[in-house]
C-alpha cells in the first residue's frame, strides 16, 4: 500500500512535470514509429537509388561508351570528349610541327608544296588560334589522291575547308588546298 500512495503524492506534487513527460514519451515513440515505418524505407531505396547509378557509370568508364541514359552518364561521356579535344589540339609552339608534316606528307606522296599562306585568329567565344592554310602541289590523279588521303589520317585537327582541282598541260593535275586546324595560344616560339 505504501507505493500507491507514494504515487498518489507524486502525481498531487509533480502531476505537471509527469504529464510533461508522459507527452515526451508518447512523442518519442511515434517519431520512432515514423521513422522506422516511412523516413528509413526512403532513405533506403534513395541509397539503393544512388549505389545503382554509381555502378552504372563505373561500368560505362570501363566499356568507354555505349549509349548514356543518365544525366551522369552523359556528364561523364562529356568530360571524357573535352578532355580528349584538349588533348588533340597542340600549343602554338607546334605550329612549325604541322609545317613540317604537310611537307613529309607531300614528300611521300612525290608531291612537292613550294608555298604555303596562313593566316591565324583567336576564337570569339574560345580561347583557341584558328589558323587558315592555303597552298597547292601538282602530280598525278593517284599521286593527288594518296595525299589528300594522308591528311584525312592525321592525328592532328585538320578540317579540308576547300578543294580544287584543274587539269595541268601534261596530263597531271594541280590540287590547291585550303585547311583550317586550331592551336591553344601559349608560348609563340619554337
């Protein structure tokens, strides 16, 4: 009998303090409820969510392409594009280098350059030189062709602006080219 009224004097002395924490109580247990019930299932399927395409694009790395499908997918496929763009443009200071490979390129194919005009510019909206060449060699239609096909297999940056051909009196033909590649600005001297 002593402990009910030691509680009958609890509640007449404290009965504010207990039901505040009876509240505290009842509280805590139905945010445990939510929390096990509706916060920890979306947690998890978002992690699930999240570990799949994390997975996704690990794989589309290895494989180095296929068709993205994700927004990360794509992102990725984006910077390994720009990343190898960057590295296909040289500096400047390779300016002499691709002189010199149109000049082998001819020599391979028994075609002789005498002359080449350029012209250069920066980009608007890039920080890239653009360069204009224009030159012509003279030779025979196969002797033409194994060079114009030798550009095309260049690593380098070469876009084939313009082509002319016109028949020579001795039965060969005179190529003129125009071409444009790009250069990342940096140190002009060789």
């Amino acid at each position: 009998m002593r402990f009910k009224e030691l509680l009958k004097l609890l509640w007449k002395v404290h009965r504010g303090s207990l039901l505040f924490l009876g509240l505290l109580l009842v509280l805590n247990i139905a945010l445990s409820v939510a929390l096990e019930q509706f916060i920890a299932p979306q947690v998890s399927a978002e992690e699930g969510r999240f570990l799949r395409r994390q997975t996704e694009v690990r794989q589309l790395l290895r494989n180095q392409g296929g068709s993205a499908e994700t927004t990360e997918q794509l992102y990725v496929l984006a910077s390994q594009d720009f990343s190898k763009f960057e590295q296909a443009v040289p500096e400047y200071r390779e300016f002499t280098g691709l002189i010199e490979e149109l000049l082998v390129l001819s020599s391979r194919s028994r075609l002789n350059i005498s002359q080449i005009s350029y012209a250069s510019e920066m980009l608007k909206k890039s920080p890239l030189l653009k360069f204009d060449l224009n030159f012509s060699v003279a030779g025979d239609y196969e002797q033409v062709k194994k060079f114009i096909y030798s550009l095309e297999q260049s690593v380098r940056l070469i876009t084939i602006k313009q082509i002319s051909l016109q028949s020579e009196d001795n039965e060969g033909v005179k190529l003129g080219l125009s071409l444009e590649t790009l250069f990342r600005p940096g140190s002009r001297e060789s």
